[in-house]
C-alpha cells in the first residue's frame, strides 16, 4: 500500500530537467571615487544541465538591489491656499537601487504568485508598514516613480539575451548616485511562469581614495568634518573675494 502512495505522488508531481546557472560577472566590485560617474555590469553566463532542453521554452530574469533604506513618504494637498502634509506613510524597506532585466515581456516569464514568492518585480521589493491611510500602494508607486525618473530604479523586459536556451547575457547600467553596500544578484530560471532554479551572489559597492576619507571622516569625527568644511568655504570665498578685487576695472 505504502509503494503504490509513493507512485501515485510521483506520478502526480511534475518533474523538471535539473537546470543550474553557472554565472559571471564584468566586475565584482564597484569603486566610488570622487570624478565616477556611473558605471556598466555585463552579467553573463550559462545554463548547466543533466538533462536534455525541455520542449517548453527557458526564460531568465535578473535583479540587482541595493542596500535597503527606510523612507518617509507624505502626501500634499492644498488647504487654504498653503501646501501642507496630510498623510504619511512609513516605507519599512525600499532598495536604494533596484533593477530587473528579463529575456521576455513580464507577464511571459513568471507568474504573480512566483513573483509574490520571491519577491522579484520592483513593487514586490518595497515593504510599507505603519500607515494609517485608505491607499498605502499610491504612496508606493510614488517611491517607484521618482526613482525610475533618476534610474536608480530600472524595468528592463526583453534586456537578457537568451541564445539556444543554454547562454545568456545583459547589462545592467549603475547610475552615478549609488549607495555603498553590498548589492544582492539573482538570477533566476523559469519554465512556465515558474521559478525553477535561482542562482545568488553580490556584487560590492565602496567608496574609495578622497572620497572614502571624507566619508569616513564625516561619520567618525563630525566635528573635524564640519570645522574643515567651514575652513574650506571661508578659504574659497576669500580666494573669489582676491579674485575679483584684482582684476576688478579701475
């Protein structure tokens, strides 16, 4: 009775080809120095298998995610003639830099209830708690779209270039404006809108030269920081001041 159960549940459990990510980076660390500007991840890589290709086609979605940050969202509305805020929503969690690239348009690739799982869309990324209001998702949608328009938040369907269903590859551009951390990859295999292998790794953002002694300088010894800054701007502004005194027509 016990092996004819154990048939009958393998029989009933689809069974996928095992399919792993063997994964590669351009680079796995970014450096911030004072003149960086931005910079381009290749993320590349291949599909290891023990199996045969199934008959139904792969597809492959990537994410990048930065540190994550609590926000303060308030909404303003006009009363009396005066701006004023009117509600506030906590944002517990928000990447401070998010990007997806897929091999295919969204809704053919992964399934909402796979995409809830793992926590893949940008949406799904960010965590609002403590609100007090009828709609907490427009405040939300308002984090996204302020970071889309600076693109430090990036929706990237069709990015990955998926070639015989085994190699795939895609760039992943890193605005100027990053946040130093670490930033989580994933890679993930889906068959049917279902997730059927992740792959993770991290890529490190630092601060280094002049611009890693400020901000060390500036989170250790405040004071030091912020009596060198006053020095600096009444150094400039008398060095503007001299400058314009002598070349000044007579």
């Amino acid at each position: 009775m016990r092996a004819l159960l154990v048939s009958l549940l393998l029989l009933a459990t689809p069974v996928h080809a095992a399919e792993e990510v063997v994964l590669g980076l351009s680079q796995d660390e970014v450096a911030i120095s004072v003149d960086f500007d931005g910079s381009e991840i290749l993320i590349y890589g291949a599909v290891k298998r023990e199996e045969p290709i199934a008959s139904d086609p792969l597809h492959v979605i990537v994410t990048v995610a930065g540190p994550d940050q609590t926000l303060t969202v308030r909404k303003k509305d006009k009363r009396f003639g005066i701006w004023v805020n009117t509600e506030t929503v906590e944002v517990d969690a928000a990447p401070s830099f998010y990007a997806v690239a897929t091999s295919a348009p969204w809704e053919d690739v992964i399934a909402d209830v796979e995409d809830l799982r793992y926590q893949i869309s940008i949406p799904r990324a960010i965590r609002s708690v403590g609100a007090e209001v009828e709609n907490t998702q427009s405040f939300s949608d308002a984090v996204i779209r302020i970071r889309k328009s600076n693109d430090t938040y990036q929706m990237n369907e069709g990015a990955v270039g998926l070639h015989q269903q085994t190699l795939f590859d895609t760039a992943l551009t890193l605005p100027a404006n990053l946040t130093e951390g670490e930033y989580p990859t994933r890679v993930f295999l889906t068959r049917n809108k279902e997730v059927i292998s992740v792959y993770q790794t991290v890529i490190d953002v630092r601060k280094v030269g002049l611009e890693r002694w400020l901000y060390s300088l500036s989170r250790q010894q405040p004071l030091i920081y912020g009596l060198m800054s006053l020095a600096i701007a009444i150094a400039a502004g008398w060095g503007a001041s001299a400058v314009f005194r002598i070349f000044r027509p007579q």
